[in-house]
C-alpha cells in the first residue's frame, strides 16, 4: 500500500496544479469580459500580468508544466484575439462558400436541405438536442483530451497541445484575412434562404440570455466560419484517439462524424468550412509530428558526440 501511495502522490500533485492552470484560464476569460465591457485597458494588462506570474510559479519546476503554461496562455490569448477579428473592417465575404457548396452539391446547400428535412417548423426534438450538445461540447472536449493524454499518454500529450495551438491560429489567421459568413448569417442577409440557428434557437428556449453570456464567455466570432475550428479541434482528437485501442478510435470516429453533421445542421458551418478545418488540422499535426522528430534527434546527437 505505501508502494502505491508513494507512486500515486506525484501524480495528484500534477494533477492539482493542472487544476491551478485551467482556473487561471478561467479566470483570465472571466476578466476579459468584464474589462471588454466596464473596466478601464490596464485592468486587462494587470490581469494578464498577474495571471502570468501565476502561470510561471506553477509550471517553473517542471518542463511539463512549462508547457502548460504555455498552452492556456496561447489558449487565453487566442480567445482575445478571435473575439477582435471581425473589428479589422475588411469586408465580410458571403458568396465564395456559398458558390462553392453549390458546386459540390449540384446546386444545393447541404445546412437547408437538411434543416427542411429534419427541423419541422422550428420544433426542439431529439436530433436538435443532441446536435447542440456536440456543438458545444467543442469547448471542453478537446482539454479533457489534452489531460487524458499528459496523464496517460504523456508522450503524446506535447504533439496534441503544439497542434492544437497551431491549429487555432492557423485558423485564426485565415479569419482575419477572410472573414467569412456562416450559413445563418448569410440567411438573414440574403444570400440565401432563411437558415435557422438551431443552438440559439434552443438554448433562447431555456433563457434567452444563456447563448449571448456563453458568447462573451468564448469570444466567438460570427464572422469567422472558415476554417471551421470545431471541426478541425474534432480532427485533432479523431488523430490522438487513432492512437489509443479500437474502441477509442471508434469513439473518436464516431464523435468527429457527429460534429461535422451538428455543425452543418444547426447553421453553423458550411461543409467546405469543415473541409478546409480538417486541412488545417493535418496541417498542424504534421508541423507538431516534425517538432517532436527535431526534438528526438537533439538528445541522440549530444550522445553521439560523446561517444
């Protein structure tokens, strides 16, 4: 028993101060919001300040923990970033996507025919439930998957954070040089059919303050549906669930197909977006595969040398 106890402690003390960084993640969203509507520019850089003094007296000791740090502060900084990028006044783009998913199509766009197949009369069912609950399971999903992995995959816990993080600023970049319309946005401007934004559509349902409070809490931008984030997130952890026993990738299989049809059902997205999401996934994950490869080769030449 105190072999155990002896083997397991470390282990809880990692996990406690992983606990510490995603509370100063939190943190740090919360007083976002609250600078971005009430409090004066240097609250926020106080804020940040603080959180990372907080951040480093962590992680300081422990490579591991660098990386940590590392990943909610670029995490941290990506939401500031994504909630400005519809602010650079560069002219919202609409009929590329739609054109594009019209030729792929045979002149259809998959979000309404599905939408007037399956959301009768705005009605809240089943199929509308789940596909709300795979949206927005995007916020959290792909973290518990980081833990899952620093905890028993650690090998390959630094791959999936460098892809992650170079996925969402890939993707980030292309929304500040091409903001792009999601398919709700372009129903209500005219480009196309009126799209219902089943999430919204819900969630109003229950209160109608939940999904503007969810907004500020993210910092989503409307304008910013290529490439599709949800679906190349989803793609990352399809690749390091692909790396775990059959039932974890068939896990991981299954969740990927599931948000790719919630995020052309509910409105959010545009097959071409998730096309484009999943490229830029691969993308980051051969860039990471590469980092690794570098990072092995060091150690091996240093023994080299000695020898």
């Amino acid at each position: 028993m105190s072999g155990w106890r002896a083997a397991r402690v470390p282990g809880l003390a990692l996990a406690s101060r992983a606990i510490l960084l995603y509370g100063a993640l939190l943190a740090n969203l919360l007083a976002l919001v609250f600078v971005r509507s009430t409090a004066p520019p240097h609250f926020l850089a106080g804020a940040v300040a603080v959180s990372l003094a907080l951040l480093y007296g962590v992680g300081r000791r422990d490579a591991t923990f660098r990386l940590w740090a590392v990943y909610v502060l670029g995490f941290l900084l990506f939401a500031h970033l994504r909630s400005l990028a519809d602010e650079t006044g560069i002219p919202v783009r609409f009929d590329y996507v739609v054109g594009l998913e019209q030729t792929l199509f045979a002149g259809t766009t998959p979000t309404l025919w599905l939408q007037q197949r399956l959301y009768a009369g705005g009605e809240i069912g089943a199929a509308e439930i789940a596909t709300v609950a795979v949206y927005t399971s995007y916020f959290l999903v792909p973290h518990l998957v980081a833990l899952a992995l620093w905890w028993r995959r650690p090998e390959l816990f630094g791959r999936y954070a460098a892809a992650l993080l170079g996925t969402a600023y890939l993707g980030l970049a292309v929304s500040f040089a091409v903001p792009t319309a999601p398919p709700w946005l372009a129903g209500q401007s005219g480009h196309l059919p009126f799209v219902s934004r089943i999430v919204q559509d819900l969630t109003d349902g229950v209160d109608p303050t939940i999904y503007a409070r969810g907004y500020e809490m993210v910092g989503v931008n409307p304008v910013s549906a290529m490439p599709s984030l949800h679906m190349a997130m989803t793609v990352l952890v399809l690749l390091a669930a692909w790396r775990g026993p059959q039932a974890v990738r068939i896990a991981g299989l299954l969740y990927a197909l599931g948000m790719g049809f919630a995020l052309v059902y509910a409105g959010e997205h545009y097959v071409v977006d998730l096309v484009a999401g999943a490229a830029v996934a691969a993308l980051a994950w051969r860039l990471a595969v590469a980092g690794d490869r570098v990072s092995l080769r060091r150690p091996l030449r240093a023994l080299a040398r000695r020898a």
